[in-house]
C-alpha cells in the first residue's frame, strides 16, 4: 500500500500523519521535540506508522464477522502490550548506556557499588512495568523519558538508602544517559514486537473469540507493505528537517489546508502553538488567501503557558481545569513571557486566588489572538482553532466569549486531533505531490 506521510517540527511536539492514496488517514504520531531534529521526525513518523498499523488491524478485524465484537479488545490489548514491549527495549537500552556512563567514575569502589546499584534498579523498574501497562492502569505520559524519569527517581532513592549509596551520582548517571536514549529511536522490528504483543493479549484471557482467527487477522494487517510514495515537512523547526526544499512546505498553507480536510467549510483558522499564533483566511479549496503571525516573541503561545506552570509549580494540563473554577478575572496587563513571572507572583502576594489569576492570563492570550485574526481579516464563518492551547478549556472557554462578542454567532469547529493539524496538511501536499 502507498502512503504519503506529513511531519510537523514543532517548538514542543513533533507530529506525523500517514495517509493512503485515497486521501484517508492512516495514522498519526506524536513525540517530544529534541534538539536533535532528525531523530524528533524519525520517532513522530515510527509512531504514525505503528498507528496505521492498528489501523489495518482494525479494518482485518472489520472483515471478518465472529470477530466483530472482539475488536476493541483486540485493539486495546494490542497497542497496550505493544507499548510495554517498546518501553521495554527502550529500557534495557537506558540500562546498558547507563552502566556504560557508571564505568567513567575515577573511584573503583564507587564504579562496582553504582553497577550493582543501577542492576537492581532497573530490575525494578522492569517489575514495575508490568503493571504501569496492566489492562486499565493509567498512566500520565506515553513519552518514555516521562515515564521512566519518574520511576527511576523513585527506585533509586529507595536503593541508594538501602546500599548506603549517595544518590546523586544515579541522579547524573540517569541524567546523562536518557539524552543519549531519547535521541536513539526504538530500533526493533515493529510486526515482532506487534506479535509478542498479541501473545501476551491472548494469554490475558480477555478476548472472548477464536483466538485463532485473531492471530490470522492480526498477521494478515502486518503482512500489508506500507509504501513510503512521497514525504513533506512543516512546522517552527522545518528549516532543520533533513529533506530536501522540495519536500517542505510552510506552516501557514499546512494548516490551512489541514483545517480545510478537517472542516470543508473553514473559512478562518487560528492555531495557537508552542511558539507563535497565527491567524489564517482560506478560501473553499483550502487555499490561503490572508494570514498574520505575532512577532518573533513567543508572548501568549503555548511556551508562554509552559512557563507559567513551572512559575506556579503545576503541570501544563491543569492549567485549564483550575482557570475554569475562577471566581473572577483578573486583569492581566502583559502576556510578555520575560515579565510574566514577576505579575504573577505580584497578584499572588496581593492576596490573589490563583484561579482568578490563570482565568486573567487565559483570556490575555486570547485577547493578542484576537488581534491578529483582526489584522488577518477578522472571523469569517466557519471558524477552526488548531493547536496544541485548542485543548485548554479556558483557552476555549474565553475564544467562545471574545467571537460571540465581536463578530456575532460563528460557528466555532475545534477536532480532538487539532495538533495533528499542520502534519495533515503537509500529508495532503505529499499525496496530491504524486497522485495529482
């Protein structure tokens, strides 16, 4: 099967969509981004690829009616243990490079104490993995550098104090080798990995179907060869892909066109990413016909979100939950990252609720959001917001608001794959690259 893949180098997240030749998407893959360009795209596209795959189980599954019933159980298990198989690569990678680092020390005693303290570690951490990816066990991150930072902090505590080890030298060992492990991509074979993963569901004893016809399914939509027919790259750090000018598009015409495919009737698109807002107008082909950007300053932008939760000690996900239990709205006089720390921490010692603080800063950024969608041409009917502040439900909560009240009843399209928006639109320049 040909596919046309799109990736999205943004300043925070690096996103990815592989579509097929009819237009229809495949997969999408997200990952954080790195210094290291190359290996942000390289992960962005594996994980849309290792999604497509799922895909094609589901449409095997699909095919065949007895399994009809099975397949969400089928898909659930399969990409669960998938993820604990590649969390385990990735583990035992982290592990050997940190027992690599550990030789360096200058002291022998030290050398033999932190490898037998990092085995024990690590054999730890492999316990605790089974049941971090335990059918209905939750977890906060799906980013291995996430997951496995918390939970090594935690083992190694626990066994520095047993061994009677200073902790600080598993602290820079850890520190070390995860920048090494993140810029390395998991490197096995997806369809083995995919096939351990369906042993361990089948040994689960959730599904309730001929355990045979699933593994013929399952193997049937790993033997489809996925195409690699044409690849286009966008987004802040585009300039740094590795492809060729040809290959790469600007972000302003992917997420215009990426807002069209999502919503036909898109006539005005707002994304507000990790580091710049634009305000875009298309046309009825997804062309853009206007758009303005906020200056080189990354001012009321998701960066300026992230900033504002480590000044507050929170994480950026809750940001929204707590604005919306505001009371009031404080005014906020600047979304200037440079001096956001110290207003803030000049409401807070004024006696200030935070919530009414966070509600005061949402509706801030939108406010500067608005302005450039003025300057773009206004708000024309149909509106789509996109990026990653799309999924902030203050962030929404004030755009509702400040449209209602300057340019009357819009409707309003906001897709729960709104960050996948630039990678869509790259993936369609991609495709029509060849099939047009």
């Amino acid at each position: 099967m040909k596919c046309y893949i799109g990736i999205d180098l943004g300043s925070t997240t690096t996103k990815a969509v592989v579509m097929d030749g009819k237009g229809e998407v495949l997969g999408r893959g997200i990952t954080n981004s790195r210094s290291n360009y190359d290996t942000a795209s390289a992960v962005a596209k594996q994980e849309a690829l290792i999604d497509a795959r799922l895909t094609l189980v589901r449409r095997a599954l699909a095919e065949e009616a007895a399994l009809a019933g099975a397949a969400e159980g089928v898909l659930e298990g399969l990409e669960r243990n998938f993820r604990l198989e590649q969390f385990l690569e990735q583990l035992e990678d982290l592990e050997r490079t940190c027992l690599a680092n550990a030789e360096h020390d200058r002291h022998e005693d030290l050398r033999k104490a932190m490898a037998e303290a990092l085995e024990e570690i690590f054999g730890r951490l492999r316990a605790d993995a089974e049941h971090l990816y335990a059918p209905g066990a939750e977890r906060k991150s799906d980013f291995f550098r996430d997951i496995a930072g918390s939970r090594y902090m935690q083992r190694a505590e626990e066994v520095a104090r047993e061994a009677g080890l200073p902790f600080d030298p598993l602290l820079n060992v850890y520190d070390k080798s995860i920048i090494e492990v993140e810029n390395r991509p998991p490197a096995g074979d997806i369809g083995g990995k995919f096939l351990r993963a369906l042993g361990r569901v089948l040994a689960e004893g959730g599904v309730h179907a001929d355990h045979e016809a699933v593994r013929a399914a399952v193997e049937r939509a790993l033997a489809v060869e996925l195409e690699e027919g044409y690849v286009v790259g966008t987004g802040y750090g585009r300039v740094r892909l590795p492809f060729s000018k040809e290959h790469i598009r600007s972000e302003i015409l992917c997420h215009g066109l990426g807002a069209h495919l999502m919503y036909p009737g898109t006539r005005t698109v707002l994304d507000i990413g990790g580091q710049d807002t634009k305000g875009i107008q298309v046309d009825e082909n997804g062309i853009v016909v206007n758009f303005q950007m906020n200056d080189r300053c990354a001012a009321g932008c998701g960066r300026y979100l992230g900033y504002i939760a480590d000044e507050m000690n929170l994480g950026l996900h809750e940001l929204g939950p707590l604005a919306m239990q505001a009371k009031k709205t404080i005014r906020i006089n600047s979304t200037c990252t440079v001096f956001a720390g110290a207003e803030l921490r000049d409401r807070l010692a004024l006696g200030e609720r935070r919530e009414d603080i966070l509600a005061g800063l949402h509706r801030a950024i939108i406010l500067r959001a608005m302005s450039i969608l003025s300057r773009a041409g206004g708000v024309q009917n149909e509106f789509t917001f996109t990026g990653g502040v799309a999924k902030n439900e203050a962030a929404v909560r004030e755009l509702r608001k400040l449209v209602k009240e300057n340019y009357g009843d819009v409707k309003i399209n906001i897709n729960p794959d709104s960050i996948y928006t630039g990678a869509l639109g790259a993936a369609e320049f991609a495709r029509r690259a060849v099939e047009a």
